[in-house]
C-alpha cells in the first residue's frame, strides 16, 4: 500500500503544484504539458512490461527495484535546477511507477487466497483512493509554505517505509512460466506514444500542423503500427495480445477507458489550474476545492461495483459517462469571480457521481469480457489505456495553458465542452458493444488503478 500509494499520491498532488513549478521556471504552455506527460509516458507504455517482469523475475525484486527508482527521481525533481532536470526526473519516476504498480497488486494476490484476498484487495484500492484524496490538500499546503520541491519530497518517506516492510515480510512470488517480457513491444510504444505526444503538443500551442509537428506525428503513428505488427508476430508471448481484440465488448470497453479517462484526466488538470491562475485561489484553496470528488468516488464505487454484479454494466457504464458529461457542462459556469458553492461544487459533485457509477462496473466488465487466461492482461491492458487517454489529452491543452485572464476562462469552457462530447461518445461506446446480460467477473476481486488515471 506504502508502494502504490507513491503512484496515486504523485497523480492528484501535482496539479495543484503546476501553476508554482510553471512561474518558478518561467515555463511555456508547452512545458506545463510535459511536466505532467514525462510522467504519464513511461507509465502508460511500460505498465504492461513492469508486470511481466514481475512475473519473470520476482514481484518482490521489481517491487523494490521500482520503489527505489521513484524515490530517486522524487530527489532529483525536488532539486531540480531547471526545466530539463525536472523533467528527467518526471520520467524516471513514470518508469518507477510502472515497475512498482501492478506488483503490488501481483503481491498481494500471491499472498492471499478466497475471501481474504478480497478484504486485502479491498483495503489496498481504499488506501490508494485515500491517498488520492488528501494528496491536492497536502500538497496544496506544501505549496503555499514550504514550496512545490517539497511534493516531492514527501515520497521519500513512503518509499522508504515501503521498501522496508517488503525486504522483510513479503514473500518473493513469479510465475515460472512467464512469457511476455516483450521488450521490443515496450520500446515500440513508448516511441510511438512520445512522437505521437510530442507531436500534438507542438500543434496544441496554436492549433497548427507546422512541420516539427507533423514530423513528430507520423513517426509516432509509424513507431505505434510496428507496435501492432511485433504484438501480432508475438501472439499469446505478447505484452498486448492482440487476440483479445477479436472480442467487440472488449473492443468497446477499451475504447470508452481510452475517452472517458482521457475527457476526466484533462478536465482534473484544468479546473485547479483555472482556479489558481484566473479564480485567484491558493494552491491549498484548490486542493480543498476538488477534495469532494475522490471522496465521493472512493465512497460510492463499492455500492456500484455491487450493482454491477446484479445488473450488469451495461447501464451503469452507459449512465456515468452521461452523467460526467453533464458535470463538465456545469463546470463551463466557473468564472474567474464565481461562487464555489454553486459553480465549482456542483460540476466536481456531478463529475464524481458519474465517475463512481463507471469506475468498478467498468473493471468488472472488462474482466468478464475475456476468458480466464487473459483477465490479468486484461486488467493491466485497461489501466495502461486509461492512463493513455490521460496522455493525449493532456497533449491537447496547449492552447488552454497558454492563455491568461479571461481568454483562459473561454478556453477552459471549450475544453469542457469538448470533454463533455467525448465522454457521451464513451457512453454510447458501452451501449453498443457491452452484452445487456454482461455480468460483473465473479471471484477474485482486481484492478485496473481506475483512481490514478492522472
């Protein structure tokens, strides 16, 4: 939990930290994005490798490995002596992140067997969704009286905690079999994830293809179809076997984590963002401003995934993309003097009732749709995509960070009318392609880490 925590901490903490870290460093709109995107890149392609490796060579080993690797990069951010560093140690801590995040669930799953697994499960996703929530609030106060170098401090702590309790009461776990140490597929997506980021931050900036832009896109596109012709020469010895792909509810159910995380991770960037920079909130005043959302989430999340199991997800992931669109729509009443109570509230309030009907009923279903074989492929698979779509939406926001006074707050409005579409388009994703009768996965409870898609 100390591990994972450090993944789901550094998610929520750093948006309200961008703001200080931009005028700290006199940064660009552009700059902004890749502090938050240096992060998201190793983690989103790497992920599926991390877990692998695990499986191949020790849970506990990588575990460890990768804690160490995130606490060092904490380091070397909070000393940063300028934007390049920064970044470089933003990266480092993504590869950290994708090492030590599926084998702490990898762990606890080797440790615990019938019922007890599930209270373990259950406990180690509450400690994640509690570290998300106080996480903007900490950080927040971090930032006003201390300085934002301290949020990433505050890792260090953990991971040594971390590392201390898994050197001497986790017991070692792999899986001899193991086969998808895919290294060229890891190389691949990371490429064409990065061009195609890089590429899209350029155009973000001014909305223009200029050439870097283009260049940067197209290898990217290039790098991520060589990606899909190794995974499909690999086959079942892939990171992503592309067989599960065969199957139009998983099809679906991919395609709605990609949008409607993509849409919530660009709407969780933006709004401390506006509050700070045009609503003249304090760092702390914006990590109190969102702390309803992960509350109600971590809350209600249970209750749904219960629903899901009796009903199907079906509706459920049907309604909560709808229901989150329709709290974006609201958030385009934030201005610069607007009340909290009835403009910032009630779109946090509704985004995270949406959010909480989608978040278990959507892991459930995805894990229903694919045989046994394949459910920790599965699993994994849809947390690299939520954290995806978190990546090329964030690559997309060049033109909102640019901006400053009132033209920010009219960009910010367009974002979330954009994020609204896109999240009713991940609605109508689940109405088409998951079965009326699809039924939540029985047994062994898991998780896609739908709560640290930032």
């Amino acid at each position: 939990m100390l591990a994972s925590s450090l993944s789901f901490v550094e998610g929520s903490v750093l948006n309200v930290a961008l703001p200080a870290v931009r005028d700290s460093f006199d940064a660009g709109a552009a700059d902004v994005q890749w502090v938050v995107n240096a992060y998201l890149l190793p983690l989103s392609a790497l992920l599926l490798l991390g877990g692998a490796l695990g499986d191949h060579y020790g849970r506990r080993r990588l575990l460890l490995i990768g804690t160490a690797l995130f606490a060092a990069a904490s380091l070397l951010c909070a000393l940063a002596p300028d934007l390049t560093w920064l970044l470089a140690g933003r990266a480092l801590q993504g590869i950290g992140a994708a090492l030590l995040l599926p084998n702490s669930l990898a762990l606890l799953n080797a440790a615990f067997e019938g019922e007890e697994r599930g209270r373990a499960v259950g406990i180690w996703a509450a400690a994640g969704a509690a570290s998300a929530a106080g996480a903007p609030l900490l950080g927040g106060w971090l930032v006003d009286n201390v300085g934002w170098p301290a949020i990433f401090y505050i890792n260090l702590p953990l991971a040594a905690g971390a590392m201390l309790l898994a050197g001497r009461f986790a017991a070692e776990s792999r899986n001899d079999g193991a086969g998808r140490t895919d290294y060229p597929g890891a190389l691949l997506a990371t490429a064409g994830l990065g061009g195609l980021t890089y590429g899209l931050t350029l155009w973000s900036v001014d909305l223009r293809f200029k050439p870097g832009a283009v260049i940067a896109s197209v290898l990217g596109l290039l790098a991520l179809a060589a990606f899909l012709r190794v995974e499909w020469q690999r086959k079942e010895r892939a990171m992503m076997p592309l067989a599960m792909f065969g199957n139009r509810c998983f099809v679906g159910l991919t395609a709605l984590t990609f949008l409607l995380y993509g849409a919530f991770g660009a709407a969780m960037l933006l709004v401390p963002y506006v509050l700070i920079e045009a609503g003249g909130y304090s760092p702390v005043g914006a990590g109190v401003a969102m702390l309803p959302l992960p509350i109600l989430i971590a809350v209600a999340s249970p209750l749904m995934g219960k629903l899901a199991g009796r009903t199907g997800g079906r509706r459920l992931l049907t309604v909560g993309p709808l229901v989150v669109a329709a709290g974006m729509l609201l958030g385009t009443r934030i201005e610069a003097d607007a009340s909290y109570w009835t403009s910032v509230f009630p779109a946090m309030a509704v985004m995270a009732a949406g959010m909480a009907l989608a978040v278990a009923p959507l892991t459930s279903t995805v894990l229903a749709s694919v045989d046994n074989e394949h459910t920790g492929t599965a699993s994994g698979l849809n947390s690299a995509v939520a954290r995806t779509g978190g990546l090329i939406a964030t690559a997309m926001l060049g033109a909102v960070l640019a901006r400053e006074g009132a033209a920010l707050i009219d960009s910010f409005h367009s974002a979330l009318i954009a994020g609204a579409a896109v999240s009713a388009l991940a609605g109508l994703c689940a109405w088409l392609s998951v079965h009326t009768k699809q039924k939540a996965a029985r047994g062994e409870p898991r998780t896609a880490f739908p709560l640290s898609s930032r």
